[in-house]
C-alpha cells in the first residue's frame, strides 16, 4: 500500500462525457451562489435600517427574497456541489468510470427540481423561507422541486456506491483508498439524514398542498426537517471537510497526519449528525425536556470530531508550512502558499470556522440557547459556518476543479486572492453585526428596515451588518467575475491534468482493528440504531399525528 | 514535531472542556432552576375563543408575587399586546397560536419559545427590576411579520 490516499497515484482519466456531467451539475451549484448572494445585500443593509427592496423589479416582498437567499445558497449551492464533487473524488481515488446513466439522472433531477422550485419561488407562490414551516403553504410544484434536488443526491450516491461495489469485488482484503472512503461515508450520512425530510414533503407537504390532506402536523413536520436540518449542516460542511483534510496538505506542500484518525472522525460524524435534532428545537413546546437534554449530550458529542478536525487539519499545515521553510512558533503560517487563492480561500474559510464552531456550541447549549434562539445571532453563526467555512471552501475549491473540468487555466488569480480577502473580512464583520445585536434581542428572519419597533443598541449592530454584508456580497460578485473569466478567457489546455490529492505520513494500516473502521455497513448500522434511540421515545409517546393545520398562504 | 504526543493532549482537553460545559449547564437547569419549555398540553388551534385559560386572554394573579398571562400570538399582533406586572413577580407565560407558527421571545429576559399551532407554550420568569421589554414575534409568519411586537412592563 502506499501512502497515496487512491487507488493509482499515477493518473486517472474520466472520460470527457462524464466530466461535462459533473461540470454542469457543480456550474448549477455556483450559479445559485451568485443568485442568491444578491438579495443577501438587501438583508444585510435592511439591519442597517435601509431598504433598497425598490431595486429589486419584480420582487414582492423582503420575505420572497430571503426565501430565495436561502433555498439557493443553503440547499442548491451545496447539493449542486456535493453531487458532482463527491462522485468525482470517489471515481478517482477507485480509478474507475461512473454509472453513465445515473450521472445524467443526478444532473437532470437537480435541473429540473431547482427549476421548477425557482419557478414558484419568482412568482411569490413559495415565499415560505427555505424551512418551509407548515402550516405556512407553498404551491405543490415547490415542494416537488425541492423532493427531485433530494432525489438528485441519492442518484449520485448510488453511484459513488456502486463504483465502491464495484471495487471492493476487485480488490479484496484491499483497504479503501482514503478519499474514496470519506466520499462515500460523507453521503451515506446524508441519506440516513434526509428521511425526515422525506417524510415531511412526501407523506405530508406534497399531499397537504395538492388538497389530498385537508390538514398537516406543524410540530410533526418540523421536527421531521429538524431530524434532517442539523445533518444537513454536516452535509454541507463534509465536503469542505474532505477538501480540508485530503487535498490541502497537497496543496500547501504538507502531509495528511493520520490515515486512521481521518477515517474515525468521519464514521463519528456517520453515526453522531443526525441524532441531535432537537437542538433546534430547545424552545419547542410538545417535545419533552427530557429529550432535549439527551440530544443537547448527542450534540456535544458530535462537537468531539471537529475538534479532532480542528488538530489534524491544522497539524498537517504546520508540516506544511515548516516544510516550506517556516520557523518559530506561527511563523510557518507565512509559509502556506498564499500566493494560491485556492489556499488562500480555504485558509480563510477555516479561520471563520473556528468561531462559527464556538458560537455553534453556545446555540447547542441547552438553557443557553434562550438567550440566542430566532435572534440575529442564528444568522452570525451560521454565516461563519456554511456562510464562509462552505462557502469560501467551495470557491476555494473551484479555483482548480474549474481549470481541472474545463482544461482552461484559472482566469485573474490576484482577483481571486483579493474576492476571498475581501469575503472573509466581510463575513467576520456582518457576523460581529448579527451576534452583538442578537444578544441584544434584534431578531432574525425580520424585514428589520420596515419593523414597527426597535432598541436603541440595535442601531450600532445593524449597521456592521450592513458594512460586513457588504463587503460579502462584493467578494462574492468577484468570485462569479472570475468563474466567468475562466471558463470564457482561461487560457486552454492550461487546466490541472489531476486532483490535488494528498498523501499521509504513514500508509494505511494492513492488519489490527483499523480494518473495522472500512466497514461502512457496520457503521450505517449503529447510526441507524441510535438515531433510534434519540428519537423513539418523542414518537412513541407523540405519534400519530395531530393533524390541526389547514393550509395558511399569507405571502 | 511529536504530532502524536499533541494529538493525545488536545484531544483530552478538548473532552475535558466539553465535561465541564456540560456540568455547567446540568448546574444551570438543576440548582439554578432555568428551565426550557416542555409539554404543556394539545389545543384545537380552531377553538381558542371557547377553550380555557384562553378564553380570555391576559393577566391574572395566582398567588402572592405570582402571576398568570394568557397570551395568543395571531397574524400579526399579540393579544393582549400589552402585559403589566409589578417587579419582583414570578409570571407564568401560556401561549398559544390559532393560525401559524410564531415567536415568543420578551427581550431582555430569557422567556424564548415558538407557538406551534396545536401545542401550548409555557415558561416561568421572575422580573426583579421596573422597566420595559419588547415582546417580538421572531419567527416568519408571513407578509406583515415585522409588525408583530408586543410590550412587556414591569412596575
């Protein structure tokens, strides 16, 4: 075995009719990135007491707008992305072709699911926000579109699955190559997750809103999408995840630390992201305090590997940076590449992580929680989570996978550096604005320019919001200039012929108990059995359903 | 660089840490008595203006320093939108929602729950100094959300 993290450290080729696949599938996801960055400017100045809704020709309310903000930012970018870039990474590190067929299906689906859920959200018939509360009602057509995005992602996990199939029947008693392994796990968590939101949308949202169910379970379904909505974040995050932990060390010259710990740490959050839900739901009435506080321990657990990420990752930069000449105690941080903007934007992305993570442990921490529930706090945490540490990583990311799909090389690099800069500034400064004033009370979710009431210490809050917010939303049209650039004016056949994959200081173990960490079924197993634990009780003592809500369209 | 030896450190400093958040917060709810809402018991959201308390919606006293309020969160008021108490009183908040779902959060305090259309929202707080609280709906409700407040005022 080698120390490489694929099967073939040599090369790799997918052939062009797949790669195109993947690059269309991963263009939806950026496209959504720029569409929805645009109405996050009128979010951010209405904190700040400004309202620039007049700008928008066509636009109803702040509320369709927001709505748009986030189905396209937190679900279409990070799906579209995750569903071409997980196949890819799998289909290297195997070195073998994916399933045609269902490479066209994951792409037409998300397509056609991202068009007709844009479809009823342009015409003011989906404003409902992108956790589609019931008994808030949305057109039937919108929540189709949203089950074909969901149907989309188990398409290109079956085919990441069946490729690992495929391989395992050829190279048995073999371990996993490493990229492979996290791929794969990264979207089987998923699919264990995204059974709540299944449920919700196909047993009651879509049968509610077409009239075939007069009335709906509020309660039901949100924590339906709360079962998915806290593995969804970790569905988000993976990929960046994986980027950070298997290709950067390549990037900036270092070495994955440890091959065994890589894997641990994904199989936690396998069994660990979904049992957790009612952490978002610590104000909820009907659910007992009992199983919140069960959940509130599940939380702090799944905390446990992304501080072990939090080692590893930054372990293998040092290696990095002294590697590449770097002294003293933080001086090999000068020596990280950051010349590379695809260095520089996931540097920066894990830079905001750190205190997205803090602020996620104050939201997880039960009692706590009242004091920041709904504020604008919510929102300052989560944008320095999937707001920049999946979002910068996804641009970081972009900066070779775009030159590596198209063969064109990367268009105004010093453009590049300077939109992540000016991201990563932004988004520190909006989220300073949203967590001071939501300790404040300033709610989230509220058109805040138009609000009927206010507090004096809002006012300092909302206008750092409205500079940081700003600030993102230049970066971010930057980061579209130069994808635009690329794929337009990169200059051909200047693209990078293979993926940054990395190499770990050890090659994978070969016997003892590091075997049982590639069986994925096992795994799949126990975290089905605790999701069990963590949520029969609340349906036994609950179920069926309380079905009280007609539909409500007041959009 | 002993990658491993630090590896060890940080990860047991990091579980240790997350021992000592948590007792923190068995501390908060257990001896300090903070406590999140519950089951409080199923409404017909159809018929609040015939199921008690919420009849009649307001605030009534229900022992000494002790005090009920029976507030209905609809689009886009509270009702009543107006709550007065004398400071120093433990109030009893019951909420409920006839339409869609709400927030409920009194700025400055740590009363924060969402109404859900069928379940009954309750919390306990003890307001020790005069003054006044923004009651907020802090969840989207539709068109006119951010016109939905309320005042608290403690005497």
């Amino acid at each position: 075995m080698s120390n490489a993290i694929v099967q073939d450290p040599t090369g790799f080729e997918l052939p062009e009719s797949q790669r195109r696949l993947i690059r269309w599938t991963v263009y939806i996801g950026y496209f959504a990135l720029v569409a929805g960055v645009v109405h996050g400017l009128a979010q951010a100045l209405s904190y700040a007491g400004i309202n620039i809704l007049q700008y928008f020709p066509g636009l109803h309310s702040y509320y369709q707008g927001l709505t748009i903000h986030g189905v396209a930012n937190a679900l279409v970018l990070t799906f579209a992305f995750s569903n071409g870039f997980l196949p890819l990474l799998t289909a290297r590190a195997l070195g073998r072709r994916l399933n045609a067929g269902l490479l066209h299906a994951t792409f037409w689906l998300l397509l056609v699911g991202v068009g007709l859920a844009l479809w009823k959200l342009t015409t003011n018939q989906a404003s409902v926000l992108y956790t589609a509360y019931a008994p808030l009602q949305a057109h039937w057509i919108y929540y189709l579109g949203l089950v074909l995005v969901v149907l989309s992602t188990y398409c290109a996990a079956a085919n990441m699955f069946v490729a690992l199939a495929g391989w395992r029947k050829e190279h048995r008693g073999e371990r996993i190559p490493l990229l492979a392994f996290i791929s794969v796990a990264s979207y089987a968590m998923w699919l264990i997750a995204s059974l709540g939101i299944a449920t919700s949308f196909i047993g009651f949202l879509l049968p509610w809103s077409l009239g075939i169910l007069e009335r709906t379970d509020p309660l039901l379904n949100r924590t339906l999408f709360w079962f998915t909505g806290h593995a969804i974040v970790y569905a988000w995050l993976l990929p960046a995840y994986i980027s950070w932990y298997a290709l950067i060390p390549r990037q900036t010259g270092g070495r994955i630390v440890s091959d065994s710990l890589t894997r641990v740490v994904f199989i936690l959050f396998l069994i660990l992201s979904v049992p957790t839900g009612f952490h978002h739901q610590y104000t909820d009435p009907g659910i007992t305090t009992t199983m919140k506080a069960m959940h509130a321990v599940l939380t702090f657990g799944v905390f446990y590997p992304s501080l072990a990420t939090a080692f590893s990752v930054v372990a293998a930069l040092e290696i990095a940076g002294r590697s590449n000449g770097g002294k003293g105690l933080l001086g090999w941080i000068r020596h990280l590449h950051w010349s590379d903007p695809s260095v520089t934007a996931q540097l920066l992305a894990m830079f905001t992580f750190v205190f997205g993570g803090i602020t996620g442990l104050i939201n997880a921490s039960y009692t706590v929680n009242q004091v920041v529930h709904n504020t604008a706090w919510v929102p300052g945490h989560f944008h320095m989570t999937v707001g920049s540490a999946v979002a910068m990583t996804l641009m970081g990311v972009a900066y070779w996978l775009v030159p590596y799909l198209t063969g064109r090389g990367l268009w105004g690099r010093k453009l590049a550096l300077a939109q992540s800069w000016i991201y990563a500034v932004g988004v520190l400064v909006m989220a300073r604005g949203l967590i001071s004033g939501g300790l404040e009370g300033m709610p989230r979710r509220t058109f805040m320019a138009m609000a009927t009431y206010s507090r004096p210490g809002w006012k300092l809050a909302g206008a750092i919001t409205g500079v940081g917010g700003t600030l993102m939303t230049i970066g971010a049209l930057l980061f579209f200039v130069v994808l635009l650039g690329t794929i337009f004016a990169g200059r051909k056949g200047e693209g990078p012929k293979d993926i940054p994959f990395g190499f770990t200081l050890r090659p994978p173990a070969t016997s003892g108990w590091e075997l049982r960490l590639d069986r994925l079924g096992l795994w799949v197993v126990v975290a089905i059995v605790l999701v069990v634990i963590a949520y029969a009780p609340f349906a036994i003592s609950y179920l069926p359903p309380h079905l009280v809500s007609r539909g409500f369209r007041l959009f | 660089m002993r990658v491993h030896t630090f590896e060890k450190a940080f990860l047991w400093l990091g579980a240790v840490m997350l021992v000592a958040f948590g007792g923190a917060l068995i501390f908060a709810s257990v001896a300090m008595g903070i406590h999140l809402p519950g089951r409080a018991g199923l409404i017909d959201p159809q018929q609040l203006a015939s199921t008690p308390p919420f009849d009649q919606p307001g605030v009534r006293q229900t022992g000494p320093n002790q005090y009920e309020a029976v507030v209905i969160g609809r689009v886009w008021m509270f009702e009543p939108s107006e709550i007065r108490v004398p400071a120093g009183s433990e109030v009893t908040f019951v909420v409920t929602t006839p339409d869609v779902i709400h927030g409920f959060e009194i700025e400055g305090t740590r009363i924060n729950m969402m109404l859900i259309p069928g379940q009954i929202s309750k919390n306990s707080y003890t307001f020790t100094r005069p003054g006044e609280h923004l009651l907020i709906c802090h969840e989207y409700c539709g068109l006119n959300h951010h016109t939905m407040f309320g005042k608290v005022i403690v005497e």
